[in-house]
C-alpha cells in the first residue's frame, strides 16, 4: 500500500508522511483508527530495511532518480593512490613532544658529591661574612 501510494504520487520531491496517509485514506475507505501509528512503524521499517530512501523528511523509492543517501557530517578527504612499492615514513604521535632531557643535569643531581660542595661553599661564604 505505501509503495502504490509513493508511485502513484510521483512526485520528484518524494512524498512526506501526511502525503502517503492522505492517498491511503482516499483509496482506501477501511482503515483502522490507528493508522497514523501503523503507517509510522511501518514507514521506519521500510527505511532501515532499505526498500524506502528518507531524504528531507520525504519519503523515495529507490532507484537512479532518487538522490544517494550521505551520512552525517563532513565526507571524508580521497586518500591519493600511491604507486606499488611505497613505503609511508611512521606516524608522528599525537600531542605536544617532550622537552629534550639534558644528560649532564641529570647526572649532577644524582652525585651526592655535588651536595658536599654545595655545604661547603655556604660554609666558606658564610666564615669570610663573619670576618
């Protein structure tokens, strides 16, 4: 019934909701009070089974006059063919890269000799103030 309905519309638009139930209620006199709903469960079916398209809030049939269904968001970039034997430099990871590390900074605070020099160099300043 939803099918005979969108092709005897033929609309280029497609048809909405409102459209189907009206041809439907003019064809057929005997539908049930809940239509509305039924029309609604089985329209959502239809599009996630693939034989209806739901473009704009409008209603296809499938078919090369139809628009292609795009996903949501920006498409993504083509990726460029790259000739057979190309080998792609790694990844540059993600983030802000570390501070190079200098090798003798590290070493001099790991000596327990440089502590002694520090003490001792307090306790020769601090005799020549006392002088």
């Amino acid at each position: 019934m939803i099918l005979d309905a969108i092709s005897a519309l033929n609309d280029k638009n497609g048809c909405n909701k409102s459209a189907i139930s009206k041809y439907m209620e003019i064809k057929y006199s005997d539908l049930l009070p809940s239509h509305w709903s039924l029309l609604t469960a089985h329209l959502a079916g239809m599009k996630d089974s693939g034989s209806l398209l739901f473009i704009k809030n409008n209603y296809f049939m499938p078919g090369s006059d139809a628009p292609p269904k795009r996903g949501r968001g920006r498409p993504p970039k083509p990726k460029p063919v790259l000739p057979p034997g190309t080998v792609l430099p790694p990844r540059r990871p993600r983030g802000r890269p570390s501070k190079p590390k200098d090798p003798l900074a590290a070493a001099v605070a790991n000596d327990p000799l440089s502590n002694v020099l520090n003490i001792s160099s307090d306790l020769v300043m601090f005799s020549f103030l006392e002088c």
